[in-house]
C-alpha cells in the first residue's frame, strides 16, 4: 500500500513539474506586468501591455484547469491501480 501510494505521489510529480514551472514563468511575468502599470491612468498603459497582461490571465486560468485535470487523471489511475491490488489480494 505504502509503493503505491508512493508511487502515486511521483507520477503527480512528474506530470505536474511541467505545469507548475509554466505557472511560476506566467505569475512572474504577470507581477512584471501589473507593475509596471502602477500609478497610471488606464490610457496612459500601451494596449500592447493590457493585452499582454490579458493574456497571461487567461493562460494562468488555462494552467490552473490543466494542473486540476492532471491530478484528477492520476488520482483516479492510481485509485483504479489500488482497487486492482485489493481484489488480487482478495482472490
């Protein structure tokens, strides 16, 4: 029970590093960005940065929705994994 549940917890690794680094370069570039547009008018930011700034949120928004679905396709691997070992050691 131990393994799998070991094993579980690297295959969430693994499959969310990917994500979580993409994530960490899109808040960093979103702070930059919300920074940079301290203290000034909405027609004082260049659209080119207010679209910028749009993008990143939706990307982050889309990155967080990925992380949600590579956890739960894991989670029920892992859960149909365990389900499997307890009816082997059932027989």
């Amino acid at each position: 029970m131990k393994q799998v549940l070991n094993d579980a917890d690297n295959s969430c690794k693994a499959a969310l590093e990917p994500i979580e680094a993409e994530m960490t370069s899109l808040n960093k570039r979103h702070d930059e960005l919300h920074k940079a547009q301290e203290g000034k008018k909405a027609d004082e930011i260049p659209q080119a940065e207010k679209d910028e700034l749009s993008d990143v949120e939706k990307k982050l928004a889309d990155e967080i929705l990925n992380l949600h679905f590579e956890n739960t396709i894991v989670i029920s691997d892992k859960k149909q994994e365990l389900m499997e070992e307890n009816e082997n050691v059932k027989r």
